[in-house]
C-alpha cells in the first residue's frame, strides 16, 4: 500500500511507502506527547499556587468572628460649664444623634429602603 503525494510542479507520483507513513506518524505521536508534557509542566506550577491561595483564604475565613461587629458612630460631644448649660459642640465631619428606629417617621423609612434598594439593583 503506497500513498500518493505531489510535490510543487512535479506531475510525477511520488509515493510513500506503509513503514514511512508509519515513520512520520510515529514521530507525530512523540512529538505530541513531548509538547503534552512541556505544557502539562508549565501549567503546574500555576495549578499549586492556586491551591496554596485556596487554603490560605480558607484559613483566614475560618478565623473571621462569628458575630461582626462594627463601631458605633462618631457622635457630636457637648462642652459644659459648671451649672450644666451647653458651651459648645463639637462634631467631626457629621453633626450625628442617634435615635431609634420607631422615633423615624415611616416614610422616611420606606424612603431609606427605597433608595438603598435602588443603588442595590
């Protein structure tokens, strides 16, 4: 069995024979399999430090407080003279008080949640 192969302006048949054919087959296999390798080495590395960051993030999760909390609000402070009367106050960036939740009218509420909703979507 013999396979037929034209070189450029040649009208000649040049044919190859089965153990030739069986040859550049055998030398694309090899080749494949080297390049397979490279590739599979080059890409391990990259595989071991994801892993490594994985644990790492799992770790750091695990060690994160069950119940977060968070600071309470800067507040404005009040200066007082002797007898108790307001001197002066001071607030940093925000003149702040905090009051709860049913002393805020409802549709200053629903307005919050509105909002909040929004920028949310």
């Amino acid at each position: 069995m013999s396979f037929p192969l034209r070189s450029r302006g040649d009208d000649d048949d040049v044919r190859l024979g089965v153990g030739s054919v069986f040859s550049h087959l055998g030398v694309m296999i090899a080749v494949s399999a080297v390049l397979g390798l490279l590739v599979a080495g080059l890409a391990i590395p990259f595989a071991g430090a994801l892993g490594v960051a994985s644990k790492s993030a799992t770790k750091s999760i695990q060690n994160l407080p069950q119940d977060l909390r968070t600071a309470p609000l800067a507040q404005r402070s009040r200066l007082l003279d002797a007898k108790g009367n307001v001197i002066a106050t001071f607030y940093d960036q925000e003149n702040r008080t905090t009051v709860k939740l049913d002393q805020i009218a409802p549709v200053m509420r629903r307005a919050i949640v509105a909002i909040e909703d929004y920028r949310f979507y």
